[in-house]
C-alpha cells in the first residue's frame, strides 16, 4: 500500500489544482490514513497534503476543520511555514488576534522575505488596536 502513496498524492495535487476539490480531498485524506498507518511517510509530504486538505475546509468556510488540518501539518513539519501563515489568517478572520500574531511572527521567524505574512501581521496588529480602542 506504502508504494502507493506518492501515486495517491500526486493525484490529489492535481485534483487540487483542478480545483476538484471534494475528489482532492478524498485523496488527500486516503494519503493520511496511509501515511498514518504504514509510518513510512516523509514528514513534508504529510504536512503538505494536510496542509492542502486544510485549504480546502477553509474555502468550504469549515475554519474549525481547516484549523486544525493547519495544525496537524504544522506538527508533521514543523519548518513548513504555510500551514503556519494560513492558520493565521483564520484565528485573524475569527477576530483571535493574539493567535493569529503569533503564528504570522512565526512564518516571519522562518522566512523574514514571506510578504503575505508581513502584510497579515501589520493589519493584525492594526485591528488589534481598534478592537482595544473601542473598549471591546
């Protein structure tokens, strides 16, 4: 079954490229479980296809399920600083400033040219502010 995974994850990237996102999803949760049971996945393969299946429950709005996708990727490879910029934008759009400064200060500590998280942050700390100015 293990030499079926890179198979299983190509296919499911490219679903994802697709945009087939319900047959993406569906691979990338059989490359888990696989990857879960046989051990013997490389921990930024795991992480990514994680990663993507996150991104998918994020544009489906299932930020909860998305968010921790994000973080079982961040757990497989913790070097991988997407799944820690993505989760940022979901605790930023859940109004959860603190979490999400410190998973864009992470990304920023792992890549200090990552533009996105740069952006994401200063606007994080500006809405932070408003919400302290208003008294909420």
């Amino acid at each position: 079954m293990e030499q079926d995974n890179p198979q299983i994850l190509e296919h499911a990237h490219s679903e994802f490229k697709n945009q087939n996102f319900k047959c993406a999803e569906l691979l990338y949760t059989k490359f888990i479980s696989s990857c879960l049971q046989s051990r013997d996945c490389k921990a930024s393969h795991l992480a990514t296809a994680y990663n993507n299946r996150g991104q998918i429950k994020y544009l489906r709005v299932d930020f909860g399920e998305a968010v921790e996708d994000f973080s079982l990727a961040i757990q497989s490879d913790s070097s991988f600083e997407t799944p820690f910029y993505n989760r940022g934008l979901i605790h930023y759009r859940l109004g959860f400033f603190n979490d999400a400064k410190s998973d864009f200060q992470q990304v920023l500590k792992m890549n200090p040219d990552f533009e996105d998280a740069k952006v994401s942050l200063k606007q994080t700390l500006l809405d932070q502010q408003h919400k302290i100015d208003r008294g909420y």
